[in-house]
C-alpha cells in the first residue's frame, strides 16, 4: 500500500473521527504555520516601568558540549542539562505579564542546524499525547505500512515471521501512527530498528539444525547449504519485538524537533515556565523534569556549531520588537565560529551577554573583563566581541561582589562575557547579565537610595504604635508613597518635598485621628503629577518587581490587634497566617479600626511589609504575612508615566543620569575600605565591623550604643546592607532575585 492509498481511508472510532498519519502531518504543519506569535508588546501609553522585555536565549547544543565539565564525573548530558536550568533561571522570578522570551538551540541535526527549544519541547509533548491518549485498535492498513517500511530497511523476511494481523493485536492506532510517521521520515532510524529490535529471522533465512539433520539423514547426507526451514514467530515474541521497536523509537526519533521560525517563537514568561516545567502551576524545575527533557533533545543535538544561523534568527525578532521593550540576548557557546564583528552592527539596542565554556581550569571564573586575552580561544574572542559594554560605574557593584564575581574598573567599561568552567558558573552569569541588562535603563532607581528604610525608619522611631493605629498612619505611608516615587524623578520640577513636610501636611488636611488612606492618595497625587490604583494581589507582585511603592491597608478588631502585636513580639521574623490570626472568626458587631503600610515585597512564602512604627518593632520595622487575604489587605500602587513628565525633566535625566549614578556608587565603592569613629570611646575600626538597626548603631570596641544620626552616613548603609543581603534561616533566599525584602531595595539601590 502507497500513501495515496493511506490517505483515502479513515478510521471511525468512539471519540470521532480519527485522522490518519498523514492528515495528521497536514494538521500539524498547518497548525504550525498558522501559529500566532505569544509576542504582543505593550501599547505606546503603557506606564515607563512596565515596557516589559524581550530575552533571547541562544544555547550550543553541538557535539562538543557532550563533554562533561573538568573534574566532573556527572551523568551523560551534564551541560545540556545545565542549560535548562539557565532558562529557568532567566523566568523563575519574572512576574511581569509583558515579558517575552525566545529560545534557539544551534548545533542541532535539523536542516540548518538550529531548533527552537520550547516550542520543541511543546510540541514533543502534544505528539505524545496522541500517541498516549488514542488507544484504539491499530487499523491494518497502517500495520502493512510500517512492515513495508521495515521490509524496505532490510526486514525483507518480515511477513514470514509473522503476520500483520498478528501484529495488529499488539499496537493500538496511536502507537501504529507514531511509528509509521518516524520511521518513514527517517530510513536510518527504520534500519536500526530492525537491526536493535527484530531478530535476525526477519533480516535473512535462518536454518533450523534439527530439521537440517533429518534431512540430511533421509537423504543419506546428500543436501546442499540452500535446504533450509523458517518457524514463524510466536504471539508473545511478537509482542516483544514491538514493545522494543515502540520504545526505541520513542527513544531515538526526533520526536517535535521543530526548526527555529522568528514568526511563531517567542512566548510570554508565564508560557515558557508551563513549557519548560510540564506543569500549569508554579513548580519547581525538577531533577526528574530536567532528565526528561533531555531525553527529548538528545535524539536531535550534538551536532555542528552553526551559530552564524541562531544570530540571524535573533537579530530578526529584536529587529521587529518595538523599541520601548528592553532588548536583552544571552548567548551559552563553547565553538569557533567566524568573526564577531560581522554581526555586531546587528545588536545596536540589544544587551548581549555572552558565556564561554571551556574545559581548562586555567581560566579566569566569576570575572567580568574590559580587554580581551591574547591566549582566549578564537571562540572566546569572538563571544568577547560580540558581548555589550556596559559603564563600570553603572553596574550593580554590590551584588555582583557579594556573590562572588569581580570585574574590571579601570576603564570605566565591562564587558557582559564570562568564562566558564562548569555549568554552575554559567548559570550565574546569565542570571546577573540578564539582571544587569533589564535595569540598565532604570537609573532613576538611584534616588530611592539607601536612605529609602533608614529615613523612613529614623523618622518614626519615637511614635507608639497605639498611636499609628489609631491616628496618623494614613499620612505615614501615603508620604512615603509620594516620597520616594517623586525620588525617581531625576532633576524634579519644583525639588523633592521631604518626608515630614508631606506627611505634616496630611495632617493638617485631613487630621490625627485617621483618615481612608486610599482616597488620601487619590486626592493628592495628582497634585504632583503622581498616578495611583488599586490593584490585586498579582498587580502588587509586578509592581514591586517594577521597584515601584505600593501602599496597602487593613482593618482589624481590639482583640484581633492584639494578636496581632502579641505575635509580632514573640515572633518578630515570624509570618503571620490564619493559624495565628483568623479575621474570619471576628463578630459582625466588633469595632474594627484600620491601619496603612508600604509593601516592599514578596517571596514565595509571603508578602513583606513595612511599617511605620521605627526599626524596633518586629524585623528592623519590616514585618511578614502569608496571604493578602490573612489580614484582608487592599493595595495602590503608586507611580509616575513619561507622559508625567516635564520636557526639562527629561533632558535632565539624559545629561545628569550618569553623574548622579556614579556619586551613589563611589559611595558604595568605598564601603569595604571606609573606616567610622565612635562617638563614644573614640576609637575607630572598620565600618563593616559595626551592627545594629537602621537608627542605632553598636561600636565593636567599647560595645555602648549610639544614634545614626544622619540619614544616608556609610554606617548607617552598611548596617543596611548587611542586614538586607543576609537570608533569614527559613527563606530559601536567592540573592539575585527579588524574593527578600531587602534584595528588592538592595538591587534597586545599585542598580
């Protein structure tokens, strides 16, 4: 049977109409073809922080990242593995709806070397699922095609081991279809199944020895070698050979390969992570997943490096995306390719980071470099070239330090390359790179400098909190709402108004003995060419990725504030949680007073929330509960647009962004060095020697305590920093996300 003939039959089963194999193809190449873009980039009047970004991800799957790493003994796959993780790393804390990814593989067997890795993964997936889900009988006509197939792959004896029929009762239709489809796109897969899965009898007669001396006995020994006999194949032996020919099949075929298509290949964050983690909910990648889906590449990778096709690719998406959306391109090679500056004119408004692997241990890791080396491999210069400069006083010195990376200063320029001799290094560069590149145009992030806590705390560190609750606590965090958003503002019209004159005139406006905190800011915000709205929960979470301030308030009984204050006491790192508190309990005649606060941020344990009671009530004046819906909390999230903005204010942050930048960061710079005298003993030691809280700082030497006076002093910030970068024992914290509560502040700070 030819498949002119296949096609014009179809099989009727239970659920419908089922489609043959190559209606199936059709279906799914149309399917493919006519595939709209996930890629929707944000309107022209969308807020200045929430353009969103565009990540491309170019990932060397070629035969020599087969190689483990130098020392490893890990499992087959070490680096392919590796790179899976690199993507999820790149999505695991992006919240924002509007944030796209693409991902190219390159080195690959595919036509022109290169595949889309998610969409691959996706569509592996879906093929299956048919398989899986369509149980049904196998339909003969299928079966006499796949034994056509295999009888024209040297299984030439095939139907005189067995029949299709018999075969049929051991193969439902998904399997059959399956089957045919991969073993007909691919003769050489077909001639290994029949060498790795059928026996020897399918492939040529084999003699029967007894039946051979009878004969020969008969005969009086007079037989030639031609005299042979053939046994046909038993049902169970039978059924062996295709479970064997299914599973290898499935193992080895280039199941959902799909070559890269610039039209069809990019994917939102929330996309990408149901893609790559298998699951709609927000799971961990796990070991489990990750052998999983290496096992459906690997039929398809290790090949070439062509990596001149994955950047062409690229340079046409970023090409098409609206230029307010940030552009960033993470490369993972470790080839020779052709020279670099061929492609560079092909990236102008794209942040490139690039990643070398190498296999010597001769490197230098954990290093950003301004100049390349004379002894780099060709492959490694050309990354080099192709990588974006970054200004050294821009980048967020204090993270990169702290988690162990260094890079070079004396020319004012870095490099986003990287050398890499184990996966785990190369998983860190991509994330700062990547972390580096989505703020670099975020500079008004400066101005809510360090003094962000130590001002706000320092300010209210002599309020009662009985007296918050019931009176003032509307003003409190509606100043610090306008506050630090006027803050973003570099060389704001009409200056920055200070945190005690706004809340003063709060005061004075709408009184001490409360106010609705949320019609407070929707009648005062305009006033500074500010904007608010409440928003959801999942508003709250873009928001504080954004580095914008989000207001919140609750309303809670006598007794339930009581509870309230008696947990934060005896649990000050505590998170609050129905367990402890249930408003649901509450009486409908109990009389409830209400209360407002800023939500700094979020981890996947909790919301975290700053008060306004100074830095000695519960964690440094920060405080923790599990759900919004715990202590029935609503939100406005506070921020400015460009259309905010004055013509001057605009020019300003074009000629004056760098210089305040590089001001904040020389302080900064000098923290490790700088040295502080108590005034107290008079002795001085080194600033990171002291600790304590924001407002009060204990000397090293006599131990005695003093006041911080002065907001922004470089004790005061070290003491902030310290306790901001150090993770709580339960918060699985990493700090080069925005899970902890002082993270968010501490990038936000540098960046």
């Amino acid at each position: 049977m030819n498949f002119q003939k296949l096609n014009m039959f179809r099989t009727n089963v239970e659920s419908g109409h089922e489609l043959d194999h190559l209606e199936w193809d059709s279906l799914e190449r149309d399917t493919l073809e006519s595939e709209q873009s996930e890629w929707d980039p944000p309107s022209d009047g969308t807020n200045n922080m929430e353009h969103g970004s565009l990540v491309g991800l170019l990932l060397d799957v070629s035969g020599s990242m087969k190689k483990n790493a130098v020392g490893s003994v890990q499992e087959d796959g070490e680096w392919i593995r590796s790179l899976f993780q690199v993507i999820d790393d790149i999505i695991k804390h992006d919240c924002q709806t509007n944030n796209q990814i693409f991902t190219i593989g390159f080195g690959c067997k595919s036509s022109d070397g290169t595949f889309d890795i998610l969409k691959s993964i996706e569509n592996a997936r879906k093929q299956r699922e048919k398989m899986d889900n369509n149980t049904s009988k196998a339909n003969i006509h299928i079966v006499e095609e796949i034994f056509d197939v295999l009888k024209n792959c040297g299984a030439k004896y095939i139907r005189k081991w067995t029949t299709a029929e018999i075969a049929q009762q051991f193969l439902t239709q998904g399997e059959a279809m399956f089957a045919l489809k991969e073993l007909h796109k691919d003769k050489a897969l077909a001639t290994r199944v029949v060498h790795e899965c059928l026996p020897e009898a399918c492939r040529q007669i084999v003699r029967d020895d007894h039946v051979f001396k009878v004969i020969n006995f008969v005969f009086g020994g007079v037989t030639t070698s031609v005299v042979s006999t053939f046994r046909q194949a038993k049902p169970s032996e039978v059924q062996s050979a295709i479970e064997s020919g299914i599973a290898y099949i499935r193992t080895n075929a280039n199941i959902g390969l799909l070559s890269f298509n610039m039209f069809n290949a990019v994917k939102s964050i929330q996309n990408a992570a149901t893609t790559l983690r298998g699951t709609l909910r927000n799971d961990e990648l796990t070991n489990g997943r990750i052998k999983e889906l290496f096992e459906i590449v690997k039929p398809f990778i290790y090949g070439n490096t062509p990596i001149e096709s994955a950047l062409q690719s690229a340079s046409q998406i970023f090409r098409h995306a609206q230029s307010n959306v940030e552009k960033v391109m993470i490369v993972v090679s470790d080839g020779e390719w052709n020279d670099a500056l061929s492609f560079a004119g092909m990236f102008e408004n794209v942040t490139v980071v690039c990643c070398f692997v190498s296999r010597s241990s001769k490197i230098t890791p954990r290093h950003l470099f301004d100049t390349a080396e004379s002894y780099w491999d060709i492959g490694a210069k050309n990354l080099f070239k192709l990588s974006s400069v970054v200004p050294s006083q821009l980048l967020p010195r204090a993270m990169i330090l702290h988690n162990g990376w260094s890079f070079d200063i004396e020319k004012n320029r870095t490099k986003l390359f990287a050398h890499v001799n184990n996966p785990e290094l190369m998983r860190e560069i991509c994330r700062i790179g990547k972390n580096i590149a989505c703020n670099q145009d975020c500079l008004s992030d400066l101005l809510v400098t360090i003094s962000l806590d130590i001002y706000i705390n320092q300010s209210n560190s002599e309020l009662t909190a009985r007296q918050q609750v019931l009176g003032t606590c509307y003003a409190n965090a509606s100043a610090t709402a306008i506050h630090l958003s006027l803050k973003r503002i570099l060389g704001r019209d009409g200056g920055y108004p200070e945190f005690e004159i706004l809340r003063d005139e709060l005061i004075r406006e709408y009184g001490s003995e409360g106010a609705n905190t949320f019609n407070v800011l929707k009648t005062v915000c305009s006033r500074y060419r500010l904007r608010c709205s409440e928003i959801n929960v999942n508003g709250v979470y873009r928001a504080i990725v954004a580095k914008r301030i989000v207001v919140a308030k609750f309303h809670l009984t006598d007794r339930e504030w009581d509870v309230f204050g008696a947990f934060y006491r005896s649990q000050p790192e505590g998170i609050l949680s129905k367990l402890h508190l249930d408003i649901r309990q509450r009486s409908s005649g109990e009389r409830q007073s209400g209360h407002a606060v800023v939500v700094t941020s979020y981890t996947k344990n909790c919301l975290i929330l700053m008060n306004s009671w100074g830095d000695r009530w519960a964690d440094k004046g920060f405080f923790r509960v599990e759900r919004a819906d715990v202590l029935g909390l609503e939100f406005m999230d506070v921020y400015w647009t460009n259309e905010d903005l004055s013509r001057s204010e605009k020019r300003y942050f074009k000629e004056h962004g760098s210089e305040i930048a590089s001001q904040l960061v020389a302080k900064l710079r000098g923290l490790q060095q700088q040295t502080y005298t108590c005034p107290l003993c008079n002795i001085t030691s080194q600033v990171s020697t002291f600790t304590g809280t924001l407002s009060r700082a204990e000397c090293p030497q006599c131990q005695e305590v003093f006041a911080c006076s002065e907001a922004g002093n470089i004790l005061a910030m070290n003491i902030y920093l310290t306790s901001i970068a150090t993770p709580l024992p339960d918060d699985r914290t990493d700090l080069l996300s925005d899970e902890h509560h002082g993270v968010v502040i501490y990038e936000r700070l540098q960046q």
